[in-house]
C-alpha cells in the first residue's frame, strides 16, 4: 500500500457513532486510479489492529458449534 499513498494518512476524527459502529473520518491522498486498492488495504490493517486490541465488532452475533445428532437418548 506504502508506495500508492503519496502524502501522510490525515485522521479528522469520528464521523458517526451508532449501533453499528463507528466510522471514522479518514483521508489519504493516493496515486491515480490507486485508491480501491488503498481503501482495501486501509480497512484490512484497521480491522487487524482493532482484533489484535480485542475491540469487539458490533452487530456480530456469537457462533454457535455446528448442529449434529443428539447424544442424548
């Protein structure tokens, strides 16, 4: 991602705060037609550094152990 972004990330803080989640305001300057690549980038490094800090997601329910035969009688 480094070599498409040509000026520093600039965070202008938190956009909106509701039930399914926060978006934060974030803008990068990128090289032409760059800026899916980035934006991807972006949002899996984001989404690593929230998991890697145990920031839960909202919105995501807890997984259930697969259903399979009862072993009770």
């Amino acid at each position: 991602m480094a070599p498409h972004v040509m000026e520093p990330v600039e965070v202008l803080g938190v956009d909106r705060v509701g039930p399914e989640g926060v978006t934060l305001r974030v803008t990068v300057k990128v090289a032409p037609g760059r800026q899916w690549l980035v934006q991807r980038a972006l949002n899996a490094a984001l989404t690593d550094a929230f998991d890697d800090a145990r920031v839960p997601r909202p919105g995501l329910l807890p997984t259930l152990p697969p259903a399979g035969p009862s072993l009770t009688k």
